[in-house]
C-alpha cells in the first residue's frame, strides 16, 4: 500500500494511505458524491474552477468531462456558458493545450504561465531568424485583423501574409498555428466554432474589464490551486502539469512555506491536512471517464493509479489519452462508443475482473451516459 508521510511538525504526524489519497482527490473533482444533493450543487464553473480548467482539445469530451462529475450538465450548458453568458473561456493553457477555465480566473492562469509560452514561442521563431520585433509586429498585425470582430485562423493568416517579411512567412508555412504568441499573451481568446472552424476574438472584446496580475503572486495561486485539486504532489508535478519551467516552479516552494507541509518531495496545503487524514469513504466511486479527462494529467509519473505494464493502454502514442473506467480513484479499464441514429454501443474492456456489484455501477454509468445522448444503449464487456 503506497504511503506519504506527513513530518512530525504537522499537526497530526500520520501517514496517509492510497486510499485516503484517492478519497481526497475524489472530492476535490466531484467525483465523490454522496446524494444527488451534492451532485446538482455542482455547476459547472464550480467544477472548472475546482479542478483548475477542463482540457478541451475535444469539445465533447470537454462536456463529457463535466457530465462525470454531475449528469445534470448538458452539452448545451457548457455552450452556453461559453458563447452566451461568457462565464467560461476557452484558450491554449497548460502544455499549450486547450482549456475551458471561469472567465475571471483567465487573468490568473495567463500572468502565471505567460513568461514561460512567450519565451517558447520566441525561441521556435528565432530558429527561422525571426526577431523579437518581427514577432511583436506579427501579434500587432493578428490583433488588427481581430478589430473587426472574430475570425478563423485562415482568415488572420490570408489577411497578415502580405504584410510580413518573407522569413516570417517561411515560418507561418512550416507551423500549425500563427496565434499562438498573442494567445499566450492573452491577447486572443477562442470564439465561436468547432474544429477547423473555430474562431480567434480579441479579450478585451470578448472579456471586457479584465485585470492583470503579477507574475509570482499568480503563480502561487495556481500552485496553490493545484495542490487543492491534486496534492500531494511534487514540484516536478506541479511544473509538468502547468508547462512552466523547473526554475520558476523551484523559487515558488519558498514563498509557500508557511502554507505547506512536505514529505519526501511530497507537498500538501496544510489547511488540507484534516480533510485528507480523515478516514475514507466506503461508498465506491465508479465512472467512465472521457478523452483527455483532467484526473488522469496531473502528475509527472502515473503508478499512483495504473500499473505500468498498462501504461500504453491509457497513455497513447502523439498524446492521446484513452477513456478510462475509474474506480475508487484507480484506472481500471478503458471504454469507448459509437453511436448510431437511435442507439449508442458502449464497449468496456477491463483490466481485471471486477464484482458484481461493481460491474453494476459501469453499467449504470453507462445507462446514464445514453440518456444524455438520447441513445438505447448496448453494453459490453472485455476483460
């Protein structure tokens, strides 16, 4: 049984067990309910701000990722809160992938990862010779093109083309895409559409009002932020996890002494220390997680929940991350569906064998998952 040890100082010197882990992180993602009380209370910028921002490079599994952790989001209310109330925003965050975030946290995570994107960016393009002032002239030109309103990536590329130089035209032919500086920047969010559709807006268009936030002190709340949803974890974790540098994750650990306690390389927010200690639930926790779900990204190395024989079979190749069957906080199998006009095929394939009473509660998950999509679904199982 995998243990952290919290010091002696700590307030309760004891060590906490994987299942006391696994219970903890539970709840800090909704995935813990109690009673259908606890799960409607849930709504969906609660949930993105709990669990530090949905990944989005697949908008239905962005939904999906919501719907686990309460049935009663539709795809239809994320889209709202997204284009309508504006409430979330969608943009290129943690390891220049896409994210649904609470439209006021936006200014936190960009001021703390932004030194870290730029810097990336600008080293990609001064590969191609591209200078600084180039760079600076082509995000000015993007921003130009988006004064009219939102527009797709096509668009801003035909539109800045014949007003840049021929090295960076070279580099805008050899990368997947132009924006990524004043994304990085903050300048440029997601608007409406999906795939190759998608649109870019201006933020001050789009999130008037804004405010930024200095650089460390957003920092430490992303840090903090993140040991909330994902502690114990390691600085190592907390670096890969938010693609900023070792360096800057490194000169965080000191100015959050007083609110963590650490263990082996280990840290935890030591207000959570009760929570955590405290004995786990005996209520099981089963739920068919989508692509890319949050839970499963976290943390540098993956043994806390998955054997590593198994690893490919969650962990795929050019980054793809596989649906899984999570049960008590564990990967216990992978799934996937298609759906037909008035059917929905649900294919589970699971690692071992599992009780009765467990492959009940996969299935029950996966009932629920047809009647979101309005589906009769057929079950299977492999193991």
């Amino acid at each position: 049984m995998k243990r952290v040890r919290i010091p002696a100082e700590s307030p309760t010197g004891l060590p906490f067990t994987a299942e006391q882990i696994h219970a903890f992180r539970l709840q800090r993602h909704h995935l813990l309910h109690r009673s259908a009380k606890d799960r409607s209370s849930n709504d969906l910028i609660t949930i993105c701000r709990d669990v530090c921002g949905v990944q989005a490079q697949i908008m239905s599994a962005a939904q999906l990722q919501l719907w686990a952790r309460n049935p009663a989001i539709t795809p239809a209310m994320v889209n709202d809160a997204l284009w309508q109330k504006r409430s979330l925003v969608k943009t290129t965050l943690m390891r220049q992938t896409l994210h649904l975030v609470p439209s006021d946290e936006f200014p936190l995570y960009v001021a703390a990862q932004r030194k870290t994107r730029v810097r990336a960016v600008l080293r990609v393009m001064a590969r191609m010779k591209i200078t600084p002032d180039e760079a600076e002239g082509l995000s000015s030109l993007i921003l130009g093109v988006l004064d009219a309103g939102p527009a797709t990536h096509g668009a801003i590329a035909a539109a800045v083309r014949p007003k840049v130089s021929k090295r960076v035209r070279a580099w805008m032919d050899r990368i997947w895409s132009i924006v990524r500086l004043p994304i990085a920047e903050g300048q440029i969010c997601y608007g409406y559409g999906e795939g190759n559709q998608a649109t870019f807006i201006r933020t001050d268009h789009w999130l008037p009002g804004q405010t930024q936030m200095d650089e460390v002190e957003a920092q430490k709340e992303l840090f903090r932020k993140y040991l909330s949803a994902y502690g114990p974890a390691t600085i190592k974790d907390f670096a890969h996890w938010a693609g900023i540098s070792m360096v800057d994750a490194r000169a965080l650990r000191p100015l959050l002494d007083a609110e963590t306690v650490e263990q082996n390389g280990q840290l935890l927010l030591r207000k959570d220390i009760k929570l955590l200690n405290a004995a786990p639930s005996d209520q099981s926790s089963v739920h068919l997680l989508p692509y890319f779900d949050v839970y499963l990204l976290a943390h540098a190395f993956k043994d806390h929940f998955l054997e590593t024989r198994l690893y490919k079979r969650v962990y795929r190749n050019q980054g793809w991350i596989s649906p899984v069957v999570l049960i008590n906080g564990e990967i216990a199998g992978v799934w996937g569906y298609q759906t037909s006009r008035r059917q929905i095929d649900i294919a589970v394939e699971l690692f071992e064998p599992v009780s009765k009473k467990i492959r009940g509660q996969i299935e029950g998950q996966a009932r629920a998952l047809a009647q979101l999509f309005e589906r009769t679904p057929t079950i299977s199982f492999k193991s």
